[in-house]
C-alpha cells in the first residue's frame, strides 16, 4: 500500500507539473494534473470536516504555500507559474532523490 500524499510530496508534483507547463494553469489544472500522477490510497481519498477531498486539499494549500514562500508566481486570481527560485528548488529536490 502506498502512502498518503504528504506536503512534501505534493510540493514536488506542483513544482514539476508547473515546470513541464508551457504556460501558467490555473489551480484545477494543477491539482487535477497532480492526481494523474500519483497512486492515491484510502486516506487521501476520504474527505475532510469542511468537506473536501484530503489529497486536493492537501494540494491546494500546497500550492498557497509555495506562492507565499515565492517558488511559484500568482499571474492573476487564482492562475500560477513556476519562477525562477522555484525551477532551483525543484531542482535541488530531485537531485536529493536520486
């Protein structure tokens, strides 16, 4: 069984999907193109007490944090791109995995 998305993870999977873009996704994009990507269990599929889904919770305020952090940009309401600082942290993050 695989494990829960975490924020780490979902850190990782925006910051590529951003990456691969060629242009700025507005957050359904992501978080609809994040699900593709990773084998969801149990847990991730339950929903919260506000009602949402865990795992597209759990990416949606992953993507807050990284435009607060500054790795990805707000191009209008609720549109992102990665930037520059992002592209190195990602970058930084893949080469721990390998």
């Amino acid at each position: 069984m695989k494990d829960p998305l975490n924020a780490r993870l979902a850190k990782l999977l925006v910051l590529q999907v951003l990456a691969e873009s060629d242009k700025p996704l507005r957050r359904k994009e992501i978080v609809k193109e994040v699900g593709k990507r990773v084998k969801l269990t149990d847990h991730d599929l339950e929903r919260t007490k506000s009602g949402r889904i865990r795992w597209e919770a759990t990416v949606r305020w992953t993507i807050s944090n990284l435009a607060r952090e500054e790795l990805i940009d707000k191009v209008e309401m609720g549109t992102y791109k990665i930037n520059e600082k992002g592209l190195r942290e990602l970058r930084e993050d893949m080469s721990k995995l390998a």
